[in-house]
C-alpha cells in the first residue's frame, strides 16, 4: 500500500508534464524531425534503429521506444511525456521491491525509492522527451538486477539467460548502464553476502555462498558486453564528432572537472537549487583550490566507505555505486561540451540514497531515537523535494522556459544563449533572438546554427559585409549536412548582394555540390518570392544560383527580369551575351 502511495505521488508531482512541449534540444532529432521515427513501427523502422549511429549512439530499444509513441501519439508531446512518467514510476516500483527483496527491510527500501521518485535532479530523465534512453535504460538494469537476485537463488541457465537479455536490452536503450557486473560484485557484498569468507550468509535474503573466483566469473559474459558496448558507443560518438578527447579539453582540465563534478552532484543532491539543462565545462578555470579540495573530500569518503565495510556494509556499497556507476559520464572521456549533466545522476544516486537511508536509521537505532520522528522527518524531506520538484518541473514547460532558466543560474553559457535564441526565432522574435546569438559567439560557442543564423538575419537587413565573417566562421566548424548548404547559399546571397558576382558563384557552386536537392528547394522558394517581390538584387540571385545549377534557360529569363528593373546591373548583360555565344 505505501509503495503505491509512493508511486500516486510521484505521478501527481509529475502531472504538469503532461501539458509541456518539445524542447528544441535533441527532441527534434530524436522525434519531431526524425522521418524514420514518423515511419512508425514498421519493418524498415526496425531495420534502421537496428543499424543507425544517428545521433552519435547505438541505442535501437530507445528508437524503438519513440516510434512505439508515434504509432500511438503522433507529434502531441502528451503522449511521449506522459511514457517517460509511466516509466520513472515503473522504476520506482522495481527499485522499492527489489531493495526490500534482498534485504527484507521494507520502510527502508520505499524511503530510498521514494528519494528516487522525487528528487529534483531526476526531472531532467522524466521531463525531457529525448531522455527517453536514460528511463528505459535504468528499467532494464534493474530487471537484469532483479533476474540476476533470483540466479543467486537457484542458478538456472533461464534466470541467467534472462539476466543477460535485459542487460542486452538495457545497453540497446543506453550504454551507460555498462557498469551493472561491478554493481552486482558490490550487491554480492552486499546486501546479498555471497561471497564465502568476505561475510556470513545473510538471514534476510539466504543464497549459497560461492568463492569470489566463482563470484567474478559469473560475471564474465556481462563484462564482453559491457566492453562491445563501449567499442560501439565510442565509434559512435566519434562519427558524430562528440567525443572530445584531446581536443577542446585537455586530459589536465578533464581530470580536474570530474573531480570537482563528483561533489557538485553531492552537493545538489542535497541542496537541489540552480538546476539547468545544460552546465557549460569550465576547462582549465577552475581554481586550484577547488581541485585540491574536491580531491581530499572524495578521498576521504573513499577511505570512510572502505573503513565501513565490516560494521557498515551498506556505505560501502552506496559510496562504491555512486563513484562507480558516474564513470562512465564523468567526462574522462569528454562526450560533448557539457561539465555535468542531471540525467547523469539518475541511477548512481541511488547508492547515495541506500548509504544514507540505511546509515540515519542505524544511527536512529543506536541513539534510541523514536522511529516517529524519522518518520516524520522522512515526510517532511520528501515533502520539500517534491515542491521543489514541482517547481523545477516548470522550467521544462518549453524551449523558452528551459533555456531563459538555464541562462538565469548558469551565465556566460554559449549553449543556452544558443538556443533560447533559436527558441526566440522560433517565437517570431527576430530582433530579440539575435541579440542571444551575438551574445553565444562572442562567448565562443561551437554551435554552427548560431553563426548562420545571425549570418543571415545580417544579410536580409542590408549588413553583408557584417555577414560574411560571420558564415565563414560557420563553414569553419560547421560538420552538418542541412547547415553547411545554407551557409554556402547565404554567402552566395551576401557576395551577389555586394556585386561579388565570382565569389558569389564559388559559394552557390560549393552549395550544390553538398545538397543539390535541398538547393532546388531554395531555388523553388526564392523564385516563388521574387516573382511576388520583384527586385534586381534578388533576381540577380536567382539567376546566378539556377546558372550554376545548369537551368540556362531559366537563368536567361531571371538575367533579363534584373535588367529590366535596373539595366545598371553590367553582370547581366555580360551574362546574357556569353550565354548567346556558347549557343550553337
């Protein structure tokens, strides 16, 4: 009855999602603009989650996830966020069984799901339509945790056989789950306590004791699937030019972030204020003293957890998940440009919650304090995170509420200005948005959008020689297809618009060889404009543009248009005669 009281109350905190939008940060890719997902469930939809790298991962089980809700849901954001709720609740339910399952200890265990369910930091899993994976995921982890709880039990080959499907599964929705056989070494421990000569047998939950050699080779299977879930993820990323290794951030700057990380998300855990969607990587800024001092306090509770072990078995578990389970996305391997991340935290907290759920009631037990008043206290402390909860959700309401938060407790971010920016455009808010891209580059941004999109709004109002530096510093680090080709055609615009006819042709050839179909389209729309706004600038456009696309005729006629608007334009006619005498 409690874990479905937890479970209504995490869905009535959570309500307010199902009234949010899309938000302009990878729910595009993963939803709104992605033709396979539209697709549904079909076979060639099964075939590309099957064999795609899109988005810079191999995660089939979550494309799957998203076509499933577009069969049921189509574009209505409702739907696919009210999923994700359904699935953080199914996770709460597993987490609160299969804690009070191995340990018999059942207040305990809803105390630590219900930490899980509500705390602030797990919004950004439940809220954000694209993290779909870390959800799902973290569902099939703890299935394979549950699976392998029954193996330990009776060791069949099906309970084995099923621990490995869901740890497949659960690598196919997200690979950070890839530390699950070094958090089923640290439940052997545990609360388990298979491990013969570490521990006596446990009377919670009694399984045979076995030797660790046995323990670890157990395990085997699951560490080849963690390692080829690594090689693929790593070859994925690195298609995609995520991973940053040597590049933007030193190996000096990325060790001493994942220092300082760890006991940011500490402290967030426990005071759960400043949240934002994106956390700019300070790179080498971070001062010595908050390196040495995230150092020594890790170390310290490294060296406390292991000096537990015997009295306190469950620090040392909670402390070792904790580290354990965030390497992976502690940024030793920098994947994106992000110093941390709340989804991160969605499952290693967990072994925080266990550490100090477990530790406060041991400590209640030993001072004589009445479990009421840590009954009390526990309703209280949940009852503050699920207001602040609530709260947080609001800032996930949509694009521009995500971002204009993001902006307000992370300044100087390059990324936020970025895309409260293409929120603001999105909004009509021309003027406004520009203001937010001028504002990501000169705050070194690296996101190619911004460079074009303040390229072309200079263009469209007269500024080309303002524009220009602009969209050339966007070919520099642009590596998007859609992106590249409209940088090419907006310098060809702004070079045609100076009366650079050369340069102009070079850029609308360079464009055409990147997309020739999507350069018919702006042709299609460029005519369609002129034909109702006629200008000789415009037409001079159209016509150099559908001359490097190899259409003379129609090139000619646009050439004869610009000169009756204005017969000063000399390149027209100069156009015009060569094309006489190229005729046979």
């Amino acid at each position: 009855m409690l874990a479905a009281l937890v479970a209504a109350a995490t869905a009535a905190v959570y309500t307010p999602v199902a009234r949010h939008d899309f938000i302009n940060y990878d729910d595009g890719d993963y939803v709104v603009q992605n033709a396979h997902v539209h697709e549904g469930l079909t076979f060639e939809t099964a075939t590309w989650a099957l064999t795609t790298m899109a988005t810079g991962n191999w995660h089939p089980v979550t494309w799957i996830s998203h076509a499933t809700d577009y069969q049921l849901f189509g574009l209505d954001p409702t739907g696919h966020h009210v999923m994700s709720l359904l699935l953080h609740v199914l996770n709460v339910l597993v987490l609160a069984w299969l804690l009070a399952s191995m340990t018999s200890a059942p207040g305990r265990s809803l105390m630590v799901a219900a930490l899980f369910a509500l705390h602030p930091l797990n919004v950004e899993s439940v809220a954000w339509v694209a993290e779909r994976k870390n959800v799902l995921s973290t569902l099939f982890f703890l299935l394979a945790i549950a699976a392998y709880v029954r193996y330990t039990q009776k060791s069949t080959w099906q309970r084995y056989g099923l621990m490995l499907v869901s740890f497949g599964l659960g690598l196919a929705a997200k690979p950070m789950v890839v530390t699950l056989p070094f958090v089923l070494l640290l439940l052997d421990y545990w609360p388990l306590q298979r491990i013969r000569s570490w521990s006596a047998a446990s009377e919670a939950f009694p399984v045979t004791q076995v030797s660790f050699s046995r323990c670890l080779a157990a395990k085997l299977p699951l560490f080849v699937l963690s390692a080829a879930s690594c090689a693929i993820t790593v070859i994925a990323q690195r298609s995609s030019g995520a991973v940053r290794t040597l590049g933007a951030f030193s190996l000096h700057s990325r060790v001493e972030n994942a220092a300082y990380a760890y006991v940011r998300y500490l402290w967030k855990a426990a005071f759960p204020a400043r949240l934002a969607v994106f956390y700019p990587h300070p790179g080498l800024t971070l001062g010595a003293w908050s390196v040495v001092a995230s150092l020594l306090f890790l170390t310290a509770m490294t060296w406390t957890a292991w000096r537990a072990r015997s009295r306190a078995p469950y620090l040392t578990v909670g402390w070792f998940w904790f580290l354990g389970t965030m390497v992976p996305v502690i940024g030793l391997v920098q994947v994106g440009a992000q110093a941390m991340a709340d989804r991160y935290a969605y499952v290693p907290l967990v072994g925080i919650f266990i550490a100090l759920v477990w530790g406060i009631t041991d400590l209640g037990a030993k001072f004589s304090i009445d479990s009421r008043w840590l009954a009390a206290t526990s309703v209280i402390l949940l009852a503050a995170f699920s207001g602040i909860t609530w709260k947080q959700l609001s800032f996930w309401h949509d694009s521009y509420s995500a971002w204009s938060h993001a902006l307000a407790v992370t300044p100087d971010n390059p990324v936020a200005e970025s895309q409260l920016g293409m929120a603001l455009m999105a909004a009509g808010r021309e003027e406004d948005a520009m203001q937010h891209f001028q504002t990501a580059i000169s705050l070194g941004t690296q996101d190619p959008t911004s460079y074009l999109n303040l390229g072309a709004y200079l263009n469209e109002h007269g500024r080309q020689k303002e524009a220009i530096p602009v969209l050339e510093a966007a070919v520099r680090i642009n590596k998007d297809r859609e992106n590249s080709v409209l940088t090419q055609l907006n310098l060809g615009f702004a070079y045609t618009s100076l009366g650079d006819y050369q340069n102009a042709r070079l850029h609308y050839r360079a464009s055409l060889q990147i997309d020739r179909e999507r350069v018919a389209v702006t042709i299609r729309d460029l005519a369609a404009f002129v034909a109702s706004h006629p200008s000789a600038r415009d037409y001079m456009k159209l016509a150099l543009l559908r001359e490097q696309a190899g259409e003379r005729p129609e090139a000619e006629a646009a050439y004869l248009r610009v000169l009756a608007l204005d017969s000063r334009v000399d390149e027209a006619r100069s156009a015009l005669a060569a094309h006489k005498s190229d005729s046979p």
